[in-house]
C-alpha cells in the first residue's frame, strides 16, 4: 500500500482563496443552506423521476438544519484554514468544522487539489429510515429488487439494526452499473475481521470499479483526523468483487460508519 505525505504551510494568496471560495463564517454557512433549498424547490416543480413524498422529506430536513445552525453554539468567524462544511441527502443532514491541511497550486497561479487533515462533525439530523417494504410500495418496486441492490452495494444510504435492514427516505434508485461508493469515520473501528485491520483507524475511503478489470475495484485512503499539514493518502488495487462485496456490507452494517453513493445527489 502506498503512502503520500505533503509539505504545506498557507501563505496570504491561499488564505485569501479560503476566505473568498470556502465557507468561514456562520452567516455564510445559513446563507449557502438556504440557497441550496431553495435549488432543491425549484428542482422538484420539473422533476420526473422522485417522488413528491422525496422532496417533502428533503425540505423538512433543509428546516430543521437552518433551525439548528442558528441557534446551536457555533463560531461566527473561523480561525484561518479551518472553514465550515455542511451536506443534506440521502444520510441526513451534517455540519463539519474541517482543517485545510493542503491545496495544490497550479503552474498559472491558480489553486487546484485540497485536502482536509482534520474533521469533526458538529451536529446532525437523520433521516426517516423506511423498510424495504415501505421504500418498495413508495417508489413502485419489486420487494426482492431493493434487497438485491443492498446486498451488492447498490444504494448504501442503510442501517442495519438486529438482522433487519433499514432504508432512508431520501434514498435514490441506482443504474445498471456499479458507482464509485464513499465511506468515512471519526471514531476507530475496533471490531473488524483481521483482513480489514488496515481500515481501523478513522478515515475516508472511496471504492471503485477497476477501468480495464470490470471484477477488480481500487480503494483510496484518506487518513483523516490528523493535527499536521501532512495528510496521508494510500491506494489498494485489485480488490475482487467478493472481497468488495464483503467489505462493503461490513461498511454498511457498521453503526460508526457513514456512506454515499455517486449517483445520489448531495444538496
């Protein structure tokens, strides 16, 4: 497994860039949430293919987040390199303080790559989660159609509880193929089989399909929860679809463990 360390130290150009393209202040975050919502509405008057019962559950969520941001303790104004981040979809909705550990700058001035080499989540507001029955009756499907798709990966936004698996009502209907899957944690994960050891330690992880070997997937590590500007990235090739499989259903069953996938639209 490779790993990649990088030098970095911010200088007045990037600190300018942070401040103009990057989210450093309360009133900004409230200021980007509503405008995300009010995107969301004007998606949903033409929008074919979700179900009205989606964006209904969408601007509720969308509600209670611009509720939270203005009345939970929150800095006004950041320290420099460290900017807000927020998310709504298919897991809920989430608010993040993240450190900018990097960012690449190009041969023509401009700004490129950025890596985060800290994260912590600062609040959050989960969705419904529905049955498979409900979520099949909802959006018109064959029952042993979405058990399949959770059992190959194909929607992640799930919970396990007992033996019985749970949907969120933001979920979205896959394609034919496979998507590229994001995982992330903050927390070790202590519990894991022997051949994932390597996964214990929090980070982001993203999994996808091999280009010139369909029953191969790669993996990117992003070690997360780093206090340095060296943020480590390690790459794993070659991963059979077995093993795949296997990794992602302990991923998706993980309590500590949050997922995405590419087709679902993050807000």
């Amino acid at each position: 497994m490779e790993r990649y360390k990088f030098d970095w130290e911010p200088n007045g150009k990037s600190l300018r860039y942070i401040e103009k393209e990057y989210i450093c202040s309360r009133e900004m975050l409230l200021g980007c949430i509503r405008g995300r919502q009010a995107y969301a509405r004007d998606i949903s008057r033409t929008d074919q293919i979700r179900p009205a019962a989606y964006y209904s559950a969408l601007d509720g969520i969308f509600e209670k987040l611009i509720d939270r941001v203005e009345n939970e303790v929150l800095f006004d104004r950041l320290e420099p390199c460290w900017v807000y981040s927020f998310s709504v979809g298919s897991h809920g909705a989430e608010v993040c303080l993240q450190h900018i550990g990097y960012i690449m700058e190009n041969e023509d001035g401009s700004f490129g790559s950025i890596l985060y080499n800290a994260s912590y989540e600062l609040l959050s507001i989960p969705c419904k989660m529905l049955s498979p029955e409900e979520f099949a009756q909802i959006y018109g499907l064959d029952l042993d159609t979405v058990t399949d798709w959770i059992h190959c990966g194909k929607i992640r936004s799930v919970r396990k509880t007992g033996r019985e698996w749970r949907i969120s009502e933001l979920t979205e209907l896959p394609g034919n193929n496979y998507t590229p899957g994001n995982f992330r944690w903050q927390d070790e994960l202590l519990d894991l089989p022997e051949e994932f050891a390597y996964l214990r330690e929090p980070s982001s992880l993203r999994i996808e399909q091999d280009k010139k070997h369909v029953n191969r997937y790669n993996l990117t590590i992003y070690r997360t929860n780093r206090l340095s500007t060296e943020p480590h990235v390690e790459f794993l090739e070659g991963l059979p679809a077995k093993k795949r499989e296997k990794l992602e259903m302990m991923l998706l069953a993980h309590p500590l463990v949050k997922s995405s996938s590419e087709h679902e639209t993050t807000w």
